[in-house]
C-alpha cells in the first residue's frame, strides 16, 4: 500500500490550478522560481508558497545557485499516485466486469420468460 500521507499531501497541492500549472511547466524540464512565476497572476511571495508546498509534498525539489532558485519535477511522486489510482481502476473494472456478467446472465433469464 502506498504512504497515504504523502498521497494526502500530494493530492492537495495539486487540488489547485496554480500549482497544477507549475507542474505543467515543470514537465518539460527544471525551471528557475522568476521562470514559474512570470505566466501566473500572482506577487512572487505567493508563488514561493505555492513552491513550498509542492516541495513539501514532495512533487518538487528546489536548490539555489547563486542569486537563482531552479526547481524541478521529481517523477517518482507522480509514479506513487498513478500506482494508487491505477490500483483503484482495477479494484472498478473488476467490479464492472462482474457487474456485467451479471447483466448478461439476467438478460438471458428475461428472454426465457
């Protein structure tokens, strides 16, 4: 079972579009915080803590050279949630698979009638 409370907090820093759009940005490769900035409506105070936060989710990491805070996006966070929802599509299609099985079976025993 994946560590539910970093899916909590992963989950809950990508609940909102500015982050989600930092993720975005952040897929195509690592980007400084004036860089992730510039296309949001927002002061750069509160694009560091939206920083934060995904940094402390752990679907960032953040290092200063110089002047410069590069941030990128760290993968194997996303893998940890795409296992736990790929765990819940199976555990569903199962129970849609015999949920239609039944269905089926049903139909038949309507016709005889």
């Amino acid at each position: 079972m994946t560590n539910q409370p970093s899916l909590d907090l992963m989950f809950q820093a990508l609940a909102d579009p500015s982050r989600r759009s930092i993720v975005e940005r952040l897929c195509a490769g690592p980007a400084s915080v004036s860089e992730l900035a510039q296309p949001l409506a927002m002061s750069l105070p509160s694009v560091m803590q939206h920083l934060q936060l995904l940094e402390g989710s752990g679907l960032i990491r953040s290092e200063k050279v110089g002047r410069v805070r590069t941030c990128r996006l760290e993968p194997e966070a996303l893998s940890a949630a795409e296992t736990w929802i790929n765990e819940r599509r199976v555990l569903m299609e199962r129970k849609l698979d015999r949920l239609g099985e039944y269905l089926r079976a049903t139909a038949g025993d309507d016709e005889q009638d």
